[in-house]
C-alpha cells in the first residue's frame, strides 16, 4: 500500500537522517481516499511542498464528483450531521423523481401504443374506402380504373406488411 504524504509542516517535523523534512501521512478517511492514494503514488516527487497537496486537492476534487439521484453516503451522513433530517429529505426527493420518471415512461409507451392502434385504424379505413371505390367504378364500367384501385389497393397491403414485417406470434417486430 503506498504512503499518502502531505505537505511538510515547518514546525514539528522530525528531521530524516539526511536532514529533510519528512511528509506526514494524510488522512484516508475521506471519500476520495484511494483515488487520493493513486494521484500521491503517480506525482511522486515530481511535485513537492504547498504545490503537491494542491495538485493532490485539485485531482481528487475533480474527479470525486457523482452523478444520480443520490449522493454517495458518506455525503450523505454529512448532510444529515450539518442539517438533521436532510438525508431524509434527500431521499425522498430522489424517490419522488423516480415516480415522476416511471409515470412519464408510462405515458409515452401508452401514447405509442395508442398512435399505432390509429394508424391501423386509418389505414384499414383507407383500404376500404379503395375497395369500396374500385368496386363502384368497376360497377359503373370504368373497369380499367376499377382494376387500378384494387390493385393499389392489394399492393399497399401487402408492402406494409412486408415494411413493416411481422413477428412469429403476430406481433410487429421493432426497427
């Protein structure tokens, strides 16, 4: 395990043998603590003094960051120590997002499903009104243009089913 230093002290600090200051460990209870170690361990002695711990701070500081709905509890226990009934607070309010979150997901996907049943509703209305008129035009002896509305409207079935496509129990596949 390698050895967190800090910034010697002026005062205090035991000399080595060969007359230096030598660092004293830093603290590892913080949240950043092992990623602490790691930055300590890759600057070595290329940064020393007042600059190593404010590389050292700077570094852990960026990268301590979290991201979601809750913090990390060690954050947590320190909202709840400088507000008593924060954390709670902070719970609640994450599990409240989430309902928010699921409520709209559930609207969406209801919005769609009721969007594709329209859409098959329209386009069977569609194809029977082409029926309808490719029959009433063959009926009046415009056989020709009555062949046209049927076979438009054989063909417009036929590609959005291939368009489309089907699953094995039935149900349209996703694109």
């Amino acid at each position: 395990m390698a050895t967190r230093m800090a910034k010697p002290s002026k005062a205090g600090t035991p000399p080595s043998k060969s007359g230096e200051n030598v660092p004293k460990p830093l603290p590892t209870e913080t949240p950043g603590g092992k990623l602490r170690e790691k930055v300590e361990e890759a600057i070595g002695l290329a940064v020393a003094g007042e600059q190593r711990v404010q590389v050292i701070e700077r570094v852990t500081q960026l990268l301590t960051e979290f991201r979601g709905p809750l913090p990390p509890p060690e954050y947590l226990k320190g909202y709840e120590e400088a507000c008593p009934g924060s954390a709670n607070r902070i719970i609640r309010m994450a599990e409240i997002a989430q309902d928010k979150r699921e409520c709209r997901n559930d609207m969406i996907v209801k919005r769609e499903y009721d969007d594709r049943r329209l859409g098959m509703c329209l386009g069977f209305a569609a194809l029977g009104m082409l029926l309808l008129a490719g029959t009433a035009v063959t009926i009046a002896g415009f056989v020709a243009l009555g062949t046209a509305l049927f076979t438009t409207a054989v063909i417009g079935t036929a590609v959005g089913t291939f368009v489309h496509g089907r699953g094995a129990n039935g149900t349209q596949k996703q694109s």
